[in-house]
C-alpha cells in the first residue's frame, strides 16, 4: 500500500526521496524501508543474474535507511562484477609457470597404450631438455618419454608397471630447483582468495558446488550393476619352491598373439632345399678386407641371401603378394624384414627398396637396425611394412627349422648354420660347408610349384654369385 503512495508521488512528479525522507525522520516507514531492503539482498543473494534484468522503474532502497537513487539494474550489475572478480583471480597454478608436466608422446597410430617399464631417473635428479626420464613399453617397441623442460624431478605421478596412455602425466618437473618449495605461496594465496570471498559469492560457490557434485554422485549407483572387468584367463598355477613369476612383456605378449594368428589364419607349407656355400664363402673372404677398406662395413652372407631373396621375388611375384579378403595385392617394391632375436623378445626391422640397393647398402642398413634392435631404439616407422622376411636361426646354431610366417606376410626364408659334410662332386665325395634353407608359405595363395623355383633360384644364386652380375 505505501509502496502505491510512493509510485503515485513519482508519477505526480513529486519527489520519492524527499517524500520518503519525511516519512523516515516521522518514524514511519521505518519498517517498510527495512522490510523492502531485506528483500532486495534476497534477491541479490538467490538471483543474481536475474535482478540485472530489471527495468529500473523504481529506486532502492538501502539497508542504512537512506534512500539511493541509482538504478537496481547498477546495484547488482556492480556486485556480479565484483563477485566474477574474485571467482576468477582464484591462482589454480604457481604464479611463475615454474612446474611442468611430463607426459607420454604419441607412440604410434596402431598402439593405444603401454606399459612404464622404468624410470631411467630418481626424483630430484636434473634433466636437460629431451633427455630420456623413463621407458613405455608397448607391443612393438620400447619409447622413451623426453623431459620437455631442463631443471629437476619434483615427483613421479605414475609408478612403473602401470598402463599408460599418450597424454598420461607420469612426472612433474620443475625449471628451478626451489620449484618445490614455491607450490606452498601458491596454495596460501588460494586459500586466502577463497576466504576473502563477500558472503553473496560464498553462497553463489556453494550453490554451484552442489550442482556440480550432485550429478557425480549418481554416477556410482548407474555404474555399480555393471559385472568388474575380469579377463578370463586360466587358473593360475599354486607357487613352489624354487620358482618365480614374472610378468610377461607387452612385446612377449604381442609376439605370441601375432604367431597364434598365424597359425590359426594361415594353411602353412614349408620346403626345403641346400645350399652349398663354398663360392660365396670364397667371395667374402677374397674381398672382405676390400670391402670394409672401401665402404667401412664387413661384408657378410645376409647381403648375398638378401640380394637372391630379391632375385627369387622377382621371379616368382606371388611370393611377395598378399591376400586381402577375396582379392590378391601384387608388390611392386620389395621390403625385406630381417627377423632379430632380442632380450625382451622378436623383432622385425624392415629393409626398405632392397630390390635398389647394392651389397655395401644391404649391409650398412642392416647393422643399423641389428644396432636400434637390441638398444631397443627401433621405432615404427622401421618395423611396419615388410612383404617379406628373411630369419637366420643360424647364428644360434640351428641346424634346420620350419620358420612361422610374419603376418600379413605371405612367405619366411629360414637360414641355418653351415656344416662341413661330405658331398658328391664330379663323382668324387668332397668335404663341402652346406646349409639348409626352408621357405614356409602360405597354401592358400602359393602352389608347391612357385615355392619350389623359389627356393631354387635362392640356391643357384648363392652357389653361384656371378648370376646377379649377369642376370641369368
């Protein structure tokens, strides 16, 4: 009702703060003035994007009984600017950046996680920049995770064994050595920020804090009915004496799910020829010395298997093709991978365009890779591809074996050790080093017929190296 006078006066023309002025010092709408300035902080307190939306048809009216004649529009405007303030300058980080993350790189576009293997450094040791701080070890390769700032280890967040994945913070490091001992300023700042908070925006943060927790705290009860994840694996074996587990490697594990596979995929066939090994052997020895003078690198018996492998590709191209659901992809370029046995498990580093490269090449790449293979610093780029692999069970020496193809490859050379037996030579029985060679294909797609000319062009061109120069 005296809320009408006080409109009726204005829209007279009479002035509300004089009139409201003489109602105060008579004693009477003290009161009323009270009342209606409890109800504007209400509505500042509960609405307060809402009150910034109101037509300023009338004044407010202050809780110290004097009357304002700013709009209620400026009023509130000015305590959400003030409120918006405070929330932001809240410092959710040290103020001079000192801190930095180090994360798991990009490993690759077929591998999704890994595993940290180990910690190359102890907290509170300094790194350079790109210096190696652990090891992730995935199903192909082992990856280092580079420091990306110089300074120190403040602490490592992951622990090793865990599975990680690209973007997963495992260690903070901090540029400067009293990195540790500025997070503490950081935090008393953030909890003076939030104490020096005006009750309207306590009440804003706490309403907001609850809105946002409360949806998280459903997400457990949706979550619960679900069954945990348990892999169904075979009960495992009670503990004896004189035993001990130990976990397998993620490239252990990758091998046996790719020669499984393999097994179960492919209809594989091996054959198997011998190779008398005397002219390559007098090849190398004649000019070995030479060759290393000339091109820094021994010359030794992979180039030549490399180089008739080539040959035998060439001439029977069905070798180095694939299947690929109902059709068959044809290779015009010959990538051969070179099986290396290593501690931590079988490796495969390809030789890219060997059909282009020469003896001292085939060579030089080939160390190279042997080299990064056992450093475990092979990386994707040298393992992926491949249409086909040459494997040298030999070097250990195997006297014969029935290699498993290397998927999605078609087709294994296996090479074994040289043995001197008695061989028939002009009608003469003649010591000689032979070796035994086995080519492993897949039925479904090669015939007996071209595994055989195969094998058999590998073993005219190692008896016989002079084929290579004249192509024959």
């Amino acid at each position: 009702m005296m809320l009408g006078v006080i409109r009726r006066r204005v829209s007279c023309g009479g002035s509300s703060a004089s009139f409201l002025g003489q109602s105060l010092r008579a004693g009477r709408f003290v009161e009323f003035t009270s009342r209606h300035s409890s109800i504007v902080e209400k509505k500042i307190l509960l609405q307060p994007r809402g009150i910034g939306h109101v037509r300023d048809f009338c004044h407010l009216i202050l809780p110290s009984c004097a009357v304002s004649l700013r709009p209620t529009r400026e009023v509130v405007t000015g305590i959400q600017r003030e409120a918006t303030m405070q929330i932001w300058s809240r410092p959710f980080s040290s103020d001079n950046g000192d801190l930095i993350d180090a994360v798991v790189p990009f490993m690759g576009e077929s591998i999704t996680d890994g595993t940290l293997a180990k910690f190359l450094k102890n907290p509170g040791d300094k790194v350079e920049v790109d210096e190696p701080i652990a090891q992730i070890e995935t199903d192909k390769v082992t990856i280092d995770v580079a420091s990306p700032e110089a300074g120190v280890i403040q602490k490592f967040v992951a622990k090793e064994g865990d599975t990680v994945e690209p973007g997963t913070k495992i260690a903070v490091i901090s540029k400067s050595a009293e990195g540790v001992a500025q997070v503490a300023p950081s935090e008393k700042t953030s909890q003076k920020a939030a104490s020096s908070l005006s009750p309207p925006t306590e009440k804003i943060e706490t309403q907001k804090q609850k809105l946002e927790t409360a949806p998280v705290t459903k997400k457990p009860k949706s979550s619960s009915p679900l069954p945990p994840k348990h892999a169904a694996t075979e009960p495992q074996l009670p503990p004896k004496e004189r035993e001990r587990r130990v976990p397998m490697t993620r490239l252990r594990k990758r091998v046996a799910t790719r020669l499984k596979d393999s097994q179960n995929t492919f209809a594989m066939l091996t054959t198997f020829n011998e190779v008398d090994m005397t002219n390559l052997m007098k090849l190398r020895s004649d000019y070995k010395e030479a060759f290393v003078e000339k091109h820094g690198v021994k010359l030794g018996f992979m180039s030549g298997f490399v180089k008739a492998a080539v040959s035998g590709l060439q001439n029977q191209p069905i070798i180095n093709a694939v299947i690929d659901g109902d059709d068959i992809i044809y290779r015009d370029y010959v990538d051969i991978s070179i099986a290396v046995g290593t501690p931590k498990g079988l490796v495969v580093p390809v030789i890219r365009n060997a059909d282009k490269m020469n003896f001292a090449e085939i060579e030089k790449e080939i160390n190279t890779l042997a080299k990064k293979a056992n450093d475990g610093s092979l990386s994707i780029d040298e393992m992926a591809g491949g249409s086909f692999t040459i494997s040298n069970g030999g070097v250990y020496g195997s006297l014969l074996s029935t290699p498993i193809i290397n998927p999605p490859q078609s087709a294994i050379l296996g090479m074994h050790s040289i043995v001197t037996r008695p061989m028939v030579v002009g009608g003469n029985i003649v010591p000689r080093p032979m070796m035994y060679i086995a080519l492993t294909y897949d039925h479904r797609l090669i015939d007996g017929r071209e595994a055989v000319f195969f094998l058999r062009r590998i073993k005219d061109i190692v008896e016989d190296p002079r084929r290579l120069l004249l192509d024959v």
